[in-house]
C-alpha cells in the first residue's frame, strides 16, 4: 500500500483520517478508498454478507 501512496501523493496519516470520518477504525474494514480529483478521499465500506 505504501508505493501507492507514495504515487498519489498522500500520507497513510491522510487515509486513516479517512477512514475515521466515515467510522471505520481499520483498512480491512475499506471495500474501497477513492481519491477524487479535488483531493477528497471518499470510502466505500466493506458490506458483510447476511446469512
């Protein structure tokens, strides 16, 4: 995770912010994590399956 970071310019402080905003506390809670073109990261959280 760490190059990808580093190739967009954003720190894993940033997506843990992230995270935190949308209530999320870990990344293997993340489905997805989008960074927008104005410098937002938006995420998706992880959705369990229901039995």
């Amino acid at each position: 995770m760490e190059p990808v970071l580093k190739t967009e310019h954003i720190t894993r402080h940033e997506l843990l912010s992230a995270l935190r905003q949308e209530g999320l506390s870990e990344f293997s809670q993340v489905h997805l994590a989008l960074l927008e073109t104005n410098g937002h990261i938006t995420v998706i959280p992880r959705v369990e399956a229901k039995s």
